[in-house]
C-alpha cells in the first residue's frame, strides 16, 4: 500500500481500516484528501484479503466539515470541480464492492456528516455529534446531504435539520435512525472491528450483490427492484458460497465462503 498524507491505512485480518488524518483542521476535506480516499479505495477494492472495512477519524473528530478556507478562497468552477470529485469518492463509498462502516466519534458535520450517509452501516461514540449547517454558511449541503439524508432519516427530520443548521447529539441521532449504536469512546473501534469481522465472514459474493440490490432499490420504482432482486437471488445460485453455506447449515458447522 502506498503512504498518503491525509490517511492511514491497516490491515487486520479481514478487515481493512482507513483513519483520516487532518488533526489541523478537524479531518476537514480537501481536494487532495479526498484524491487521496479515491486512490486508496481502488487498491483496498482490489485485495482480495480484505472483506470489510471501517472509515473514521479517530476518537475526537470524525470530519468536522468541508475545509471552509479552501472554500472561501475558490471560484465557483472550482467549487463545482470540488464538488463533483466529492460525489465521486462518495458514490465510490456507497457503492464499494465491500460493507463499509463508519465509526464515529466527535464531530460529523457537513461534509462528515454526508460521508458517514454514504457508509452502510454508521455506529458512534457517546460523543458524537451530527449536522449539516451548510444553511447557516449560505450554501446548502452538497456532497450528498440533501439527497441521502432523507432517504436514511426520513424526509421530515431531513428537512428540519439541513433548514435549521442545527447540531444534533448521538442519542437523538440513534432515535431517528442516523446511526445504529452508540458506544463509550474507548469502545467504539473495539466494536467497529467486532462488526467488521462478522460482515467479513459472510459470502463475499452475497454482500457484493445484496448491496448492489439495496443501492439499485433506492433509485428506482418498487416492481423494478423486485425484478433486479429476483434476477440477484437466482445468480447466486451459481455461486460455490452459496453451496458451501447450505451445505453447511446441513452439516450444522459455520460456513467457509471463498468469494466464489
């Protein structure tokens, strides 16, 4: 793996672990950062050891934002540039070949807050707070926020929180749904590797297209998404995973998925 600047990278086991690493500036995302996120995701997309991965920032700050000095400074052409590589990086992440959790802990604001959106499953630490208070700047979010945010919470909490700006602690964001669990600091990456590792030992092949399924569903009428589900659910019957997990069930022993 290469060194990156603005990331670190591990791998354990099954599980790979991307940190972001911006302490100056919160984690705030830059061009160069997310250029950097881009890069790393194809070469953790093309190792086949790693079958989950975890995206944070460490205990502290999880992204505390857009990088508002860059922002500040640049045209909107290149604004729109910055904007277009964020949904890129960030539809790359939704749409990973791999489950992807975001642990949380500190700050997810604005653009952390439309990166964790884009994780599959988001878990955080008691100090976790959530907002998207790009209205309160004179923009609107726009790595995602206004998109993605309804379709995990619901448009009502949606729209109360990108109108209001407002900052939102993680027991309220557990009650609307943002998250899924909310740990002690000192347990969240203990858990994050816990719920990693239990995704990596499921078939490869499975979590590929079930997460193709979910994505597909999202954008598209009901009857559409029944029908890709259905084609899906008679693919995977030519699967070896899918022989070894039944054959397993049988023999009542845990399952020994090869991504075949």
């Amino acid at each position: 793996m290469v060194e990156f600047k603005n990331l670190i990278y591990q791998h354990e086991a099954n599980i790979g672990i991307v940190t972001l690493n911006r302490p100056q500036v919160f984690n705030a995302t830059n061009s160069e950062l997310l250029r950097e996120l881009a890069e790393l995701l194809d070469q953790i997309a093309g190792d086949e050891r790693v079958r989950a991965l975890i995206l944070t920032g460490g205990e502290k700050v999880f992204v505390a934002g857009g990088d508002i000095q860059f922002m500040s400074q640049a045209t909107p052409l290149e604004m729109e540039g910055f904007i277009a590589l964020g949904h890129k990086v960030y539809d790359r992440i939704a749409n990973f070949e791999k489950p992807v959790i975001a642990a949380i802990g500190g700050m997810a604001l604005g653009g952390g807050c439309e990166l964790a959106l884009a994780c599959d499953i988001r878990i955080a630490a008691d100090n976790a707070k959530f907002g998207q208070p790009e209205i309160n700047l004179g923009i609107i979010p726009g790595a995602g926020g206004t998109q993605r945010l309804s379709r995990v919470i619901g448009a009502g909490w949606a729209n109360y929180l990108i109108m209001t700006g407002k900052t939102i602690q993680a027991d309220l964001a557990l009650q609307i749904g943002l998250i899924t669990e909310i740990l002690p600091v000192d347990q969240l990456m203990t858990r994050a590797r816990e719920l990693a590792l239990e995704l990596a030992a499921k078939s490869p092949v499975a979590m590929r297209l079930v997460k193709s399924c979910i994505n597909n569903g999202a954008n598209s009428s009901l009857s559409s998404g029944l029908l890709y589900e259905q084609k899906v659910w008679a693919l995977l019957f030519a699967s070896e995973d899918q022989r070894e997990g039944m054959t397993a069930f049988l023999e009542k022993r845990k399952p020994q998925f090869k991504g075949k």
